[in-house]
C-alpha cells in the first residue's frame, strides 16, 4: 500500500467513525505497526467535547474537512521533513538510506506537493515549524539497540550532499559511539 496517496485512506470508515463520535459513540481504531508495516491491532476511542484529526490528508477530503471546526496546519520545513522520514526508515525501520532518499524524491515529495501542500489554504491557523533541534524519542533509542555504523555504511550516507544529512549522521555517530 501507498501511504502517500490519499488512496491509502479508507475515506467511508474515516467520515462513519467520526459521526459516530461526534454523536457521542466509542469507536474502534486500526493502529499501524510502523515496524510491521501494517495495522496491528485496534484501540477503543470514547467520544469527548473535543476531537483532534491528525494525519497527512485530513485537508485534503472536503466531507471531512467541512466536519471541522477549528482547522490547524504544522508548516514543516522540506529539510525538516526529509531528515524525519531518513532517521525513521534507516535507523528505526532499518531500510537502506540510497533507497530512502530515492523513494522519497520519487514518491513522498511529489505526492506531498500534490496530495497536500495546496490543501494547506483549508487551515484556519498555520503553525510554522522550521528548525528546531532534533531529538531522538527513548522509544527511538529501544529500536536502535542493534544499529551499528558498519550496517549503516555511515561515510556513504555523509555522501549524500543535503544539509540535514550532516545533522542525522552526527547523530547515529554520538549513538552509536555509546
């Protein structure tokens, strides 16, 4: 599945479960398995006064779009953006960085300029993140415990010639050193 395309999205499920929270019902959730690449199990969401829509296509579908009252979008930096998606798939899903950045160029760039930049104009509040230092989560270091610079080929991904690259490898380099 294409998580980079609204296809992946099953629009009916989203827009009946969050009429039903909106009319006071519990639901059941898919949670995703980032390391199983699928969902794994489900989560039981009780309805409440206020309701948070998080996700990469929430603009994008104007049922539920219009459902909202209050619509916020996060502006994150492109370099910002990459340097998330490379640390995530090289040092937490372990995939190969060449292949990372190549799907990315390919694939998550365009359908971002596609699927979700034009749909930033629905936001009632643009709220910029731009930089900022980045962090690695404890629940990131757990799934690190195996990463070595060896099966990281860390000079090649120096190599890369983008400027959050430097960032990243110092980064797996200071953890790794530990």
């Amino acid at each position: 599945m294409n998580y980079d395309l609204p296809e992946s999205i099953n629009w009916e499920k989203m827009h009946s479960q969050l009429d039903d929270l909106l009319n006071d019902k519990s639901i059941d959730v898919q949670v995703y398995d980032i390391m199983q690449d699928k969902n794994t199990r489900t989560k039981r969401v009780h309805s409440t006064q206020v309701i948070i829509i998080e996700g990469t296509f929430i603009f994008y579908d104007e049922v539920l779009r219009n459902k909202m009252d209050l619509r916020l979008y996060l502006d994150t930096d492109e370099d910002l953006r990459l340097s998330r998606k490379v640390y995530r798939d090289v040092c937490v899903k372990g995939s190969d960085y060449k292949a990372v950045i190549d799907k990315y160029m390919r694939q998550v760039k365009p359908a971002f300029e596609k699927y979700v930049l034009p749909y930033k104009k629905y936001a009632d509040i643009i709220i910029p993140n731009y930089g900022g230092e980045f962090k690695i989560t404890k629940d990131d270091e757990k799934s690190q415990s195996n990463l070595s610079l060896d099966t990281l080929d860390i000079q090649g991904f120096q190599t890369m010639q983008h400027p959050v690259i430097d960032i990243i490898s110092d980064k797996i380099a200071s953890n790794t050193a530990e």
